[in-house]
C-alpha cells in the first residue's frame, strides 16, 4: 500500500471515528469511538440512544466539524483549512516560540496562529486550539444556527488545551470539546459556565478539575441576570477534585451545577468523582419554577463529600440510569445519601438508577412550605444494594403530596423503605426487598404516614420484618390481616439468578422466581406519559416516553413481574442445554424444585421444540 493511500485510510478512520459523524456500521462497537450512548441501528448507522425516560436534545450530541470538510467558509471568504484534525476556520495556538499573534490575524492558521479565541464568532466558525496553558482568552460568544453551529475545540479527546481561566460561554449554537479546565494549571481557578442569553450551547468531551474553595460551581448551567439559558448538553465530560472533598468545613462546590433561569438542560453520560459538595445540584434558589425540564441521565458519580445527584428548588427533573456509589457521610456536609431532594421542588423522576455501596440509597431532606410547594417524587425501577441505612428514605412534608415508589429491587440494606420524619404520603407497590438486616418496611406511627400510605404487590424474603405505626409484623398474613394493605405482597425467598454483584445475572429473576407474574402495572406510567407527552413530541422523541420496563431496558408486558427486572420469557422448548443451565440455577439456589420439575417434564415432553 502506498504512503498516500495510507494517509487517506488514516484519515478516513479519524473521520469515521469523530464524535459525531454519521458513520455506518454492522455492531456497537463500531459506534463507540463516537462517544458513550451511541448504538448500531436497524439502518445500520451509529445513533445516541438516551436513557430510558429522557427525551434527546435537539443539538449538542451527533453534530462534528466534519460538516464542513471541503467548504467553503462563507464569514471569511475561503475554504476550511484542515492541519491533521479536520476542518477548521480559526487557529490558536499559545505555544512558546510559535510568536502568535492577534494583530491583524483575525482568523490565524497553523503557520501563523493567534493568541486567544476571538470573540463574537460568526455561523460556521470552527476554532482549533493548541498549546496552553491559557490564563485569559476564555470567553466565547457567537450567534450560530442549527445548520452553521460553532465549534471551539482542541484538537481531540486525548489532546485537550488546558484552561486556567473562565471559559464563559454567550450565545447560540455552539460546541465546546476537547478542552482541559484545571485549576491547578497556573494562579486562576479553571471552570466552564454557560450564561444568559444562551440556547443550544453543548459541552462535552472536555475536562473541569482541580478548582478550590467555594461555594461555587466548576460546570455550571444558568444565571441571575433575569435571561433564560435553555437547551444546554453537557455530555461525556470528566468533573473531579472541584473543592477539597475531604476537608472538614462545608465548602459546597459543586462539581456539575444547574441554576436559576434554565430549561431544557441535559447531563449526560458524564463521570463525576471527588466534589466538595454534590457530583450534580440543581437549585433554582427557593423558586422552583425558574429551573425546570433537566435531565440528568446515564452519569457516574463516586467518592464525593456530599451525594451523587440532589435536587433542592426545581421542577420536572428526571435522573434515569445513572451509578452512584462510595457515597459516605462526612462532616459537616452529608448523610452518605446516593442521591434525593430537599426543600420545594416539583416531580422529580428517580428512574432505573443503579446505587450500590452507599450509607444511603435515595433520600429527601428538608422542606421549606411542607406540603404546599413542595410536590410528588417518583422513584421507579431502581436497583439498590449494599447500602448501610435505608434504601429509600421519604421525608415529604405533606400528606398531598405523593411519593410513588414503584417496581425497585432493594437487597442487603438496614432498612427497605422508610419514612424518617415528616408526614408522607407513600404508594408503595412491585417492590421487592430482600436481605435486609432490621427492616422491610419502616414507617413510624408520630408522622401519621401510616395512615396515608399503601403498600401491595411486594415481595419480602423470610424473616418478614414490616415496621408499621410502631407495631412489628413479622409474616405478610399477620400485615394483612391486622392494616387491610399488602394485597398481593408474597413472603419467599426471590430465588435471584445470582447475588454476587459481578455476575450478569445479579439480582435477576429467573423464570422459576416467586416474583415472575406476580406484580401489576401502576397508574404511575402512564401519568409520565400524560405529563410529558408534549415535551417529548416536540423534542421528535416519543419513541423514548414509554417508561413501561424492566431496569435492563426490556418491555414490560402481560403479567408484570414483581421488582426492578422482568424475567426473561422461554418460548416453552426446553433443549437439553437449556435444562442444564436450569439445573445449575437450581444448584445455585436461583430456580425452586417445582418449577426445576416442570422444566424436566417439558424437555422430556420436547414441548414447543
């Protein structure tokens, strides 16, 4: 093969492989250089698949540079130059000994770059920047359109710019990628916010590390000039070390931040570790109705001083399938909570999130207006194990406002669900909690909660411990007798496929389990699909409204099952390997002696083969 040949095979795969590109494939994981989310379709081409419940932005995520390979650039009159990394406009390039120059070089090229971004970027602008480190020059401002967006952005993942300034964003349709904001890098103190008047900003790919002090934000969303900034990405960024997330005193530095003024916000597939306060706040400030429509989905949080994901004053936030875990109670600061709420904010979503290794699981704190601000939570399918206290701990403040906890598997815990203070109103049901070390059920008589809660369609493994209105019920008759709830609850051993955390099959339900067609749908999901039903019909994603399945993405259909996943269904042939594996399961405890009967008699019977 020829040099030639060889530099174009390279730089078709540099293409091919940009964040962004639409690019053919046959699998996945010919779609993962795009970034995490994207999937090979039934049209064999790389789509971002979002998190189960969240609608996908209009822009931030598939759009790339490479759009505009072999244009012409219309704002300054020549066509894109291209140094190794696509298509670009404008060159910076702080380097010593490069003598870069602002000075009659409004757009700067590889041979003769500028100094800094130059502001008020036109459509179609694509600054490639080098060097660094820049302790001035951050602020980026453009008005851009959806077919001519703006890219500031280092040359790629793995070679990011770093940034000892503000990076300031202002205006619309831009992309920021492949920037590296570190606080530890020169006298300032780093960290990327996107500012009023602003829409359709995307940050993603880049680096915020290494910031002191606080109370602030490293990654922030929102402003108090009274402006709106709305349909912001910030998506598969790297937030860590914001604060000193071991220090003593309550710094509050958050490490990803959605505040007053926003709409239509999403983080996403983004890892967040060692913040001095919450790896994601969202705080309108005491006025809900000023933050509203974020998603937070599919992000990993650990080893931060406060919790993963809190929400204090906001409305209609959904958190779909994210991880948290090493969350634990430090001083001055935080409880050990994975993630929850506090003060007046309104629907919030807990949707399929994975919590393991926490002090506590989902958790609410304080209200400011109990019961009259303050309005419904939703926490459905989630998987949550191994944590010291409570998995799920309600404290709402108000007996009209609903806290649906609906379809979550909750294994090695203290206590199942709880209601710690305040009154509460609980709809509990599907909910299968096992292995627990004090309580299934907590839910103390002072608060009155017991009297405006419910609970059925649940299954407890043995012993039943069901604390309810300060009396200890220890079998599901007994519960059901003496409160008339828990109809359809099942006191049995859930006969998980596995329990050991690094299987596949951890805390799945095999088709033999107790909790298999056991549960029942609850109203819960189609009130997510009437509420947001225009939201995602005008975002183009009604495909991803239907929240009706099990934690791993399957539909939940017929008969429900009871817990956060839906057993796999057979189509009635059982092969000879087929019944080894169910032997095996039964070996492990997983699959009961009658069903591992009826398996026998179906494979001798050769049914459905």
């Amino acid at each position: 093969m020829s040099k030639l040949l060889c530099l174009m095979v390279s730089f078709l795969a540099i293409i091919l492989a940009a964040p962004g590109f639409a690019q053919t494939c046959t699998a996945d994981a010919e779609c993962e250089p795009r970034g995490p989310g994207f999937e090979c379709n039934d049209s064999s081409q790389c789509e971002w698949i979002p998190p189960i419940g969240i609608p996908r932005p209009e822009f931030g995520i598939e759009e790339t540079h490479y759009m505009y390979a072999g244009q012409h650039y219309e704002a300054g009159g020549f066509d894109y130059n291209d140094a190794g990394n696509g298509p670009y406009s404008h060159y910076v390039d702080n380097t010593d000994g490069l003598n870069c120059t602002n000075d009659d070089n409004p757009y700067g090229t590889e041979a003769n770059p500028r100094c800094r971004i130059p502001l008020g970027l036109p459509p179609g602008s694509v600054v490639e920047v080098h060097g660094g480190v820049y302790t001035s020059g951050g602020r980026i401002t453009g008005t851009a359109t959806i077919t001519q967006p703006i890219f500031v952005r280092g040359p790629d993942i793995n070679n990011k710019p770093v940034f000892n300034t503000w990076m300031e964003i202002i205006g619309t349709y831009i992309i920021l990628e492949n920037i590296n904001s570190d606080g530890n890098a020169g006298t300032g103190n780093g960290g990327i916010k996107v500012e009023a008047p602003s829409h359709h900003v995307a940050v993603r790919h880049s680096e915020v590390q290494n910031r002191v002090g606080g109370p602030t934000t490293a990654l922030s969303v929102g402003t108090y000039t009274g402006q709106w900034v709305h349909d912001v990405v910030c998506y598969n960024n790297l937030a860590h070390d914001t604060g000193d997330w071991q220090a003593t005193t309550d710094e509050d530095h958050i490490a990803i931040g959605v505040g007053r003024h926003s709409y239509n916000v999403w983080i996403l597939d983004n890892e967040v570790w060692h913040a001095s306060a919450d790896g994601t706040g969202i705080n309108a400030d005491a006025a809900s109705y000023l933050t509203h429509h974020i998603y937070v989905g599919r992000n990993v949080y650990h080893d931060n001083k406060q919790g993963g994901i809190w929400v204090k004053h906001a409305e209609d936030v959904i958190i779909s399938e994210n991880e948290v875990y090493s969350i634990r109670p430090t001083p001055s600061a935080s409880s050990g909570a994975a993630m929850g709420y506090q003060y007046d904010p309104k629907r919030v979503w807990f949707l399929f999130n994975y919590i393991h290794n926490t002090t506590t699981g989902i958790n609410s704190g304080s209200c400011t207006f109990c019961g009259v601000i303050r309005w419904d939570a939703y926490l459905i399918g989630n998987v949550i194990h191994d944590v010291e206290t409570a998995g799920i701990n309600i404290n709402n403040g108000g007996a009209d406002s609903v806290n649906m906890i609906i379809g979550n598997t909750i294994y090695d815990v203290g206590i199942g669900i709880e209601n710690g203070y305040y009154p509460s109103n609980m709809d509990m049901s599907n909910n299968l909690i096992a292995n627990v070390s004090e309580y299934h059920i907590k839910i103390p008589a002072d608060h009155g909660t017991p009297g405006n809660s419910d609970i059925n369609y649940s299954l407890f493994d043995t012993p039943v411990q069901i604390n309810w209105g300060e009396t200890l019920y220890t079998s599901v008759a007994e519960f059901q007798t003496e409160t008339e709830k828990c109809a359809g609850c099942i006191e049995e051993d859930p006969l998980f496929l596995s329990t050991d955390p690094a299987s596949p099959d951890f805390l799945k339900i095999g088709p033999g389990s107790p909790a298999v067609n056991a549960g029942i749908e609850s109203d819960v999901y189609q009130t997510f699909w009437d509420t947001y039903y225009d939201v995602f019909n005008d975002l183009n994603s009604l495909d991803s409204l239907d929240i009706r399945k099990g934690f791993d993405g399957n539909p939940r259909t017929g008969a429900w099952d009871i817990g956060a996943f839906e057993a796999e269904e057979t189509d009635g042939c059982v092969s000879l390997e087929l019944l080894l594996e169910y032997i095996d399961q039964w070996k492990q405890g997983s699959l009961s002696m009658p069903y591992l009967i009826d398996r026998i008699a179906a494979w001798k019977a050769g049914t459905g083969c």
